[in-house]
C-alpha cells in the first residue's frame, strides 16, 4: 500500500498493511534537531519519521487577549467578546481568498502523489470558546443563549465555505481542531452540543465530502455517537490521561477510526526508549490489530519531546505495526 492507501483505508476502519502514523503538528525545531539542519520541509521529515500523512492548515480570526512568557511564547489568557455589544467585532476572515487556497494546492501538488494530505481548521466551537473565554461563554448560556448561536454561526458559515474550497484543492482529509473538553469533563453539557451546536456542525458537515477527523483534548466520550452521527471517520488524540482508549474501542472502534494515544504527560517526554516502544507496541496490535487505528501522540509532536523518544516510537512502528 502506499501511505495515501495506508491511512485512508484506517479512516474506512478498515485493516490496511500496516498501522499508519501522522501527526496533526510536529514542533518545527523538532525537524531541526531530528534532521539537523535548519531548513526542511514536510516532505524531508515525513521520509525521516516515515509518516503517512502531512498536512497544512487555514483558521480563522480569533479575538482573545494573550500573554508573552519571557522566552517570548504568546498564550491565550482570555476572550475579547464579553457580551452582546463586542459581537460586531466578530469577523472570521475573508474565506474566499484564493491567495489562502493556491498554498494549500501546491502543498497538494507537492506532496499528494506520496502522502495523504490533510487540512486542518476549525469547525466552529473552539472560535468561539476562545473568543469568548469560559466566564463570558458560561454567562452568556444564561443571559443571552442567543449570543452564542450567532457567534456560532458567524464561524461555522465561514468553516462551511472553507471545507468546501480546501476539498476543490484536492486534500484527502478534513482535520477539526475543536477543544471542547476538559480531562474529566465537556467545558459545556452534551445538551448543548446536541441542540445548540450539532445542527450548525451538521451544515458544515454537509459539505465535507472526504473523510473528516475530529479533534478535541479531554473527555469526549458523551458526544461520540453524534460525531458517528454528523459523518465523522476518526476521532483523535484520545488523550490516554482523559480517555481509555480500549473501551473506545470496543464500544466504538467499527464506526469510528481512533487516532493518538500516545502518551505526553509521560511516555514520549519523560520516559525512556524501551517504554515508548512498549505503549507503541500495545496500541498497534491491540488497538490496531483488527484496523481502524491511526498511531499519533495525544496531541502533537512537541519541542519538549525527547528525540530518541520520537524516534523510538517510529522504530516501534515499524517494529510491530504490520499486525
């Protein structure tokens, strides 16, 4: 199989040649150390980590307060939009860009014949989450619900739009990047999801023609029959601190290609060579052993990653992920 086959048969639920591994981000100095060079595309890395997939991205406007540490690392403290008076400020970006859609294309071009290309966005909800931060969100549920389904509907509109071009640039996959979910809980109620957001993820949805993976940290586990329900193939990263992953499995794993799990709090950081290649080996043939498996960290390939960690899960893979 080639890696294009090798991942979209996953996303089938099916079983392809071997267990195919992407990663929605890989830390650019990640490459740098891995490759030892300062400049490399995706392309080089990919062959170095054997990857099966890559990707691009394309986001909206976001209107949120941050914050510089003093290694010069921007993050997000808080939301602009505290009320209904800051909604005209809501401006998704222009989704018609073409300037946008021709770097995606040659990303297509260059990349395609090899690799499943993904584009990664946002569906909706983590725009508006962030936009709004939790106090003002959880007020507005409250004072003014209506707020919040038209901040909604101002992105999902603009998602709509965009999913339809990125597909017409010819990528395999739609990757959703939506954190909705804390490790023990949704940062809202599955009711909320299922009578205020669903129907505006089903409009977007409704375009999405390629497989489509969802992605949200935390726990998730309320709302999977609806990402089943709204056409979703795979549901990633499956943080092991938040999700076990073998009852997703066996509850789910027909339906639902389960991509990640690979451990960040500990495993891929903090642990050794021998343990990265333990967990990799325990999820390639218990979790992937019957197909519908994508191996990837819980979340993205970070900076703070030991090298020999990174490529101890690669080497593992190789190892063991013909099941």
């Amino acid at each position: 199989m080639t890696s294009k086959e090798r991942v979209l048969t996953a996303l089938r639920c099916q079983k392809p040649d071997r267990v195919p591994f992407m990663e929605l981000g890989v830390d650019y100095v990640v490459g740098q150390r891995l490759l030892k060079k300062e400049r490399y595309d995706q392309g080089e890395l990919a062959e170095f980590l054997c990857l099966d997939g890559i990707g691009t991205g394309l986001y909206p406007t976001i209107y949120v307060e941050r914050r510089t540490d003093e290694t010069g690392r921007s993050f997000i403290v808080g939301g602009q939009i505290k009320d209904r008076s800051d909604l005209s400020m809501v401006d998704p970006g222009d989704p018609t860009d073409q300037f946008r859609y021709d770097q995606v294309k040659k990303f297509v071009d260059k990349h395609g014949d090899r690799y499943a290309i993904f584009a990664a966005t946002n569906i909706g909800l983590d725009p508006l989450l962030l936009s709004m931060g939790p106090e003002s969100f959880a007020y507005a549920l409250v004072d003014d619900p209506k707020l919040v389904e038209e901040i909604l509907d101002i992105y999902a509109e603009w998602s709509a739009e965009v999913v339809t071009r990125l597909q017409q640039c010819g990528v395999d996959i739609i990757w959703f990047t939506d954190d909705i979910a804390f490790n023990s809980s949704m940062m809202f109620s599955p009711e909320f999801f299922r009578e205020v957001a669903k129907p505006r993820l089903a409009r977007v949805m409704d375009r999405v023609k390629v497989p489509a993976i969802f992605h949200s940290d935390g726990f998730i586990l309320p709302i999977i029959d609806d990402l089943i329900e709204l056409g979703f193939s795979g549901i990633h990263p499956l943080d092991p601190c938040a999700v076990d992953i073998e009852q997703v499995k066996e509850k789910y794993g027909s339906r639902i290609c389960l991509v990640g799990n690979i451990d960040l709090r500990y495993t891929l950081v903090n642990g050794k060579p021998h343990e990265v290649e333990q967990e990799v080996k325990d999820r390639v043939t218990r979790i992937g052993r019957d197909g519908g498996y994508i191996l990837s960290s819980a979340n993205t390939i970070t900076s703070y990653c030991k090298d020999e960690n990174i490529l101890a899960m690669r080497d593992a893979l190789l190892k063991y992920g013909a099941v």
